[in-house]
C-alpha cells in the first residue's frame, strides 16, 4: 500500500487511475487475505527486495519534496 502510495505520488496520476488502482488492489488482496494465502505470498518475497522498494520510493518522495 505504502509503495502504490508512492508511486501516485511521485508519477501525478490522474483521479480515474489512482481509482483503477484502488479497484485492482482490492480484487487482488480481497481473496488473498480471505484465504490467508497473504502470508504465504509475503514470505516469498525477500526481506532486501521489500528495503530495496521502501529505499527507492523513500528517495522519490525526498525528490519530490525538495521540488516543492
């Protein structure tokens, strides 16, 4: 969630694509979560693949504040 965040930030989506996304991700997480295949799914990926997102988009955001 913090990285689509993120990124609609960063990118200046438009209001129909930032519903679109919201939309998508709850179709996706909806059954996951129901099914608990959630956890599953998170311990696939790697502890350094999730820093290494949560770094980048941390960078973004820093970016784009200074334009500010």
């Amino acid at each position: 969630m913090k990285a689509v965040s993120a990124v609609i930030l960063t990118d200046g989506l438009r209001p129909g694509e930032v519903a679109a996304v919201g939309l998508l991700m709850g179709a996706i997480l909806l059954p996951l979560g129901m099914s608990g295949a959630i956890g599953r799914v998170a311990r696939l990926i790697p502890q350094s693949v999730s820093a290494g997102l949560q770094l980048g988009l941390g960078i973004l955001m820093a970016v784009l504040g200074v334009g500010l």
